[in-house]
C-alpha cells in the first residue's frame, strides 16, 4: 500500500452523530491520496448541534477512529486537524456609524477602521443578547450597504464626507465550541495543528481558491439543515444557516403517502434513480407503488419552499443581492428539479446552479479499495487539505504578552488581535475630552473637547497601526490612547460677541451690553457654561441692575416711559427711565456729566429742539401740549430746553406702528417719538379732548408723548 508515510495528515470530522477521520498526503495543487478512512458513530449523545456535551464519551470515539487508522497505516498520529460545526455560528447584523471629527477624503483605512469597529459592535450585540455572556470568534464578515453621511452609496473611497456608515454583518464561532474539540482530542493523545471551519473544510473541494474571486454562494443541503457560505474577492465573506433541508421534504412523503420516515427517504432517493415507478409499503402493511413522475409532483411544493427559503437567506448574506453561481453539495440536493428552483428563486441561469457532490472528489485518489466517493467524505478530506492552505484556521499571536488564539479568516490585523484580548477599541483611537452641548439664543452649540494621542502599536518591534496585518506567531505590543483634555466655556466668552442693548437715560441714550441668562438666572463673567445650560441674551435689564451697571445711585422716584417704577421692574430696548441722582439737585446737562463720569457709557442728548424738559425732571415735553396732557405733573412749569440740541444717531429711515389697530407709516425721520403720530393719524387731537383723562400706551406700557416708537410698535391713544 502506498501511504507516503512522511507527509500523512490526519483530519478528522468530529459530527454529531459520527467521527469520520482520513488520513491522506497531497501529491500536487490538484491531487490529494486518501491513504485510509474510518467512521465510528456516537454511542449517547455526547454532541448536539456540532457542541460537545460530554467530551470523555467524544474523546473515547476519537480514540477509537484514531486506533482503526493506526493500525491500518502502522504509524502513530500525534497531531490532527479539524474542524467546527457550521451550525454553530452566530450571525449578527448592525449598523456602524463613524464621525470623521471634520470634512476629509474617504479612504481604504477609514473604510476598514470602520468596518473593524462594526465587527465590535455586532460582538456586543452577541455578547449581550446570549445568556451567560461568552466569548467569541470573528470567523467572517460582509458589508452589506455603504453610506455616506446618510445617504446610501457603493463605494466610498475617494469621496469627501464628514461621516460615513455601513450595514455589516458578521459570523461568530463561539469560543467554548472550540475549547470543548481541543479539551476531547488532547484526551484522546492528539495535538490539534491545524482548526478550521466545516463549511471552509467543503469549499476546499467544492470551490477551489482560483474561483473564489467570484461572488458564489455554497450550500450544503444536510438532513435538518442547510449550511451557506459566500465567497468574493478571494475569500468566505459570509456564513449562514435554515433549518430545513431534506428530512423536510422526506416529512412530505411520508405525510402523502403514509409511511415512516426510512421508508419515505428510501422513496425520496429512488427519484434520483431512472425507475419510472416506485414501490413501498406503508404503515397499514399494503404495497403499493407510484408513478415516480407523480411523487415528483407531491413533492413539487414543499421543494419550491425549502428553494425559497435558501435563496432568501443566500441574497440576505450576500448583502439583497444574488451570486454569480451557486453550488450545493450534500445528499438533501440531489431531488431532481431543485437546482432549477433554487435558480427560479434567485432570478439565475439554471445552469449557474450546479450539483457537486461526489464528482467533487474526481481528484481524490482513495488508496483502500471498494470506497464509495460519498459526499460524507468530503468535508474530512477538505480538513486535510485546508492545513495545507493554512488560511482560514486558528492560529497563535502573542498579544501584550498574551498568548492568544485567533481565527485566521485571511484578514487578520492588529485591530482583531486588540479585540480578541479584550482590548477596547475605542482606546485604540485618539479620544477628544469630553464635549460641552449647551443651547444659546435657541440653537444647539457643541464645543469638542481637545484631541488625544493615537495608540502606539509595534509589531514585532516595528511601528505598525491597526490595520496591520498580522500572522502566525506575530508578537504584538499595544500601548493605549490617551484622551484629550476636557472643553471649557466661559460665559465670558459668550458675552464677547453679544449686541449691546440701549435705554434712555434722563434724556441720554445709553448703552450696555446684554445680560446673559443661565437656565433663567444671570451670569457673572467667571461663570463656566455646564452640559446641557440653556443660555439666552436678555432683552432687559432691571431698572435696579441698569443703575448698578452704571454705577450710580438715585434719590425719589424712578420712572419707566413717565410710570413711576420700582427697581425690580424691567426696562426693555429704547425704554425711558428717569431718576434723580443721588447728591445732585442739577438739571440735566450736569446729571449727563455724571452719568458719563460715573459709568464711561457715551450718553448724548438726543431731545429734538421741538421738545421741551420739565424743570429738574430731565424729561422731555412737548411745547405746544399742556402739561396734564403730555403727561407731566399738574402745576409744573413747562419750561424750554435751549441746551437740548439734536444728534443723529442712525439714517434717516421710514417705520410703521400700529395706532388703535390701524397700520400708520412714518417717513423721513431717523428718530421717531409718539408725538410723531398726531401728525398723520387724525382719529386722536390733544387738543380737542374728548374725555377726563387720556390712555397713552406702547406695546401694552402707560407712555409719554416724547417716547421713542420703533418698526411694528402697538400704540393705543384714547380717551376716559
């Protein structure tokens, strides 16, 4: 017997219900030697779903498999390879937003840096949705859809963005799956060199490497399942299973046809024959036969739907769309007519549908004789094979000093080392302090805090990044980011630009900057804005704090627009206030000195010389209005201001003001005063009363002639 003793690999398929093992040699890229086979089935059930449960009852069947090939090939095995269930991965599907802090040009590593932190997040999403937590392995992932800012685009490199996003979705092996088939072969004296995935094991054979450029789906129609992989770009992008294969369609025979289950999967298999009739005996003990034309028939609907499910699942992994070809293998593809269902479901050529089972062994030479090239060994010798790839296996990296176990999906970076010791991603990118959002004059505003400093990454002793690429045996050091410093905001800085706001002061048009608001309260300078502060420019202030900003002190009343007002009372925009100063008994050219002295805001006289000042009052009155009907005290001298001089201080402009409900409109003026109005608006003459008393009010305040009116003011002139 030829068995190439020296370069014998021993792989072993470690099933549910059996362990299969080869033990072969490569010849060439196209050849492979199967030198011996053995199957040994479970005697309990010690593995459900491709998990063990009871690893001493898998490793005494291991062991049993492992004595049968020695003995026929009379060497010892120390070393195996194998692989893990395909039922037992986990797919997730997320979305993943990335910030690029900024307008810039999308390329390749912000792509992938994106892509890596999608991978993370769909872990997450496992991780918390399965009880007990658990850890896992990546073992593939596919973007299903790009997007730029929030529109959905094909490929984002080169276009220039400040966000970018993707659907991606990724396959995970969990981690005690694989503890659990290192932990039963170490029992059994065997040393795993090489681990890989089942469904990688039957690409190896069904799809070599020159066609996985292609976009092409793999499906392996079992009894109870129906496993699916998708390859582009050179390799497995996207793993996914349904849980109906052909028991389903073996149920349907027997619900027709009224037999048990191996009488209808004797039936089901016939089809595959020539016989134009088929015979059985059902439950009652009757023989019957049928047209193998009209089984086909019985079977037609359920084996549209089982087509139509793996397509939908096909075109979910392969991001909405179908392949380029799909193969399946397995003995639950070979009824006919479902390779043309399954092309119907997807919208592709019948023909780009194709049947590989046994024929995928054509380049397997089998040294022992009467073995059947049965789909069953496929997936063993595909083990075998895939050590010689040596992709898409586990390998061993040093990570921080840590030993530790990676799933190679041909890939690997830095980033899935970081990930796989547990490292936080987001240490592994520069970290802005945190950021103060706060609302001013009702917009939003966010200040970032300051940048941090990226991670430093060497790989085996050179600078590297995190997209890297690593390899067998790579000795990683990761050293942190750092998080920039924190935001500040001062009110101060707020204030900076903020309009100034102006009153009438004793007949002197002062101005002062507009007072901040915090959530309602006023600010001092030194004061820092806080997450969440709404902050507002008042439109006011009170007549007290005016006086404090001035820094000035009055004597006697305060009046606001001629209305005796207390120093809590506001006083808006080109209000009037009036009050005497304190030590001072001069009429209003020495109160104006003052003010300038005391407060440094520029106050000019602005009375028109049309406008006459009540004696030690400072305000303004009209000459040819009788003083109880201008408003001024009953009594009081009405006297002429011959110092008062006009001084412009905006253009000439036109304004309209609402008199009594009536739009008015006022014209070639660059300050406008009530007393303007009983110009053009005739339904009120001071003259010619009409009641005891007169209502003079703006904008809903009691008012005097010599008030100043703006664009839109609401003025009421009537009598009582």
């Amino acid at each position: 017997m030829d068995t190439g003793k020296e370069n014998l690999i021993f792989g072993l398929d470690i099933g549910t219900r059996s362990v299969v093992g080869t033990v072969g040699y490569r010849t060439s890229a196209r050849e492979f030697v199967a030198v011996a086979q053995s199957v040994r089935f479970h005697q309990t059930r010690a593995m459900l779903d491709g998990q063990i449960h009871d690893i001493g009852a898998v490793a005494a069947t291991i062991g049993e498999v492992k004595r049968e090939l020695e003995n026929k090939i009379k060497k010892r095995l120390t070393g195996v390879c194998i692989a893990a269930a395909g039922r037992v991965l986990k797919t997730r599907q997320v979305r993943i937003d990335y910030d690029l802090e900024g307008e810039a040009v999308i390329d390749n590593g912000m792509i992938h840096t994106m892509e890596l932190m999608g991978v993370e997040k769909a872990s997450d999403v496992l991780r918390r949705e399965e009880k007990g937590g658990g850890n896992y392995f990546c073992v593939g992932y596919s973007v299903t859809k790009y997007y730029l800012g929030d529109v959905a685009i094909m490929n984002l490199e080169g276009h220039k963005g400040t966000a970018i996003g993707a659907d991606l979705l990724a396959t995970f092996l969990p981690r005690d799956v694989t503890d659990g088939l290192y932990a039963a072969t170490d029992r059994a004296g065997l040393e795993v060199i090489n681990l890989t995935l089942e469904p990688i094991a039957a690409i190896n054979i069904a799809i070599p490497q020159k066609f996985r450029l292609l976009n092409l789906a793999l499906v392996d129609v079992g009894a109870g399942t129906s496993d699916i992989c998708i390859t582009s770009d050179g390799s497995v992008t996207a793993y996914g299973m349904i849980p109906r294969a052909g028991d389903f369609i073996t149920e349907a025979v027997m619900q027709k046809y009224l037999v048990e289950f191996a009488t209808a999967e004797d039936m089901k298999i016939a089809l595959s024959g020539k016989k134009k009739k088929i015979t059985y005996k059902d439950i009652i003990g009757a023989k019957n036969g049928v047209a193998a034309d009209d089984l086909k028939a019985s079977i037609a609907d359920p084996l549209k739907e089982l087509a139509k499910l793996i397509a939908d699942k096909i075109k979910e992994l392969n991001g909405g769309k179908s392949p380029s070809a799909v193969f399946l293998v397995g003995g639950g593809g070979k009824t006919p007519g479902f390779t043309d269902m399954i092309a119907a479901a997807l919208k592709i050529p019948s023909e780009r549908v194709a049947l590989r089972g046994a024929e995928v062994l054509s380049e397997v030479r089998f040294v022992e004789e009467n073995i059947k090239k049965d789909p069953m060994l496929v997936t063993p010798i595909g083990i075998c094979l895939n050590y010689y790839e040596q992709n898409n296996n586990f390998i061993f990296a040093r990570v921080n000093g840590e030993l530790l176990r990676l799933y190679d999906n041909g890939h690997l970076t830095v980033m899935d080392a970081a990930m796989g010791i547990g490292i936080d991603t987001s240490s592994l990118f520069p970290r802005r302090g945190d950021g103060v959002s706060f609302t001013f004059n009702g917009k939003s505003r966010l200040v970032r805090g300051e940048a941090g400093e990226g991670a430093v990454i060497k790989v085996n002793g050179q600078p590297g990044s995190i997209a890297t690429p690593i390899v067998r045996g790579d000795e990683i050091i990761i050293t942190p980011s750092t998080k920039g410093t924190p935001a500040e905001v001062s009110v101060e800085s707020l204030a900076e630009g903020a309009r100034s706001i102006c009153f009438n002061v004793n007949g002197h048009k002062v101005a002062a900057p507009r007072l901040l608001l915090v959530n309602g309260k006023e600010a001092g300078p030194d004061m820092s804005v806080n997450n969440g502060d709404v902050i507002e420019e008042a439109d006011y202030y009170t007549a007290g704090r005016l006086l404090e900003y001035m820094d000035v002190e009055a004597v006697g009343t305060i009046s606001i627009n001629n209305v005796p007002a207390l120093k809590e009372d506001r006083v808006y925009e080109n209000f009037t206030i009036d009050f005497e100063l304190a030590g001072e008994d001069s009429p209003l050219d020495n109160q104006a000195e003052m003010l300038q002295d005391v407060s440094g805001v520029v106050a000019e006289d602005t009375t028109p010389d049309n406008v006459k000042t009540v004696e030690n009052s400072g305000i303004g009155r009209l000459k040819d209005i009788p003083a109880a009907e201008a408003g001024a005290p009953v009594g009081e001298q009405v006297v002429e201001d011959e110092t008062a001089k006009p001084t412009p201080t905006q253009a000439i402009h036109d304004i309209t003001v609402v008199v009594n409900n009536t739009p008015v409109a006022l014209r070639g003026k660059d300050i406008y005063r009530l007393v303007d109005v009983l110009d053009v608006y005739p339904g009120f003459d001071p003259k010619n009363p009409k009641g005891n008393s007169a209502i003079i009010r703006i904008n809903g305040e009691n008012s005097g002639f010599i008030n100043e009116i703006t664009q839109g003011d609401r003025i009421e002139l009537l009598w009582e």
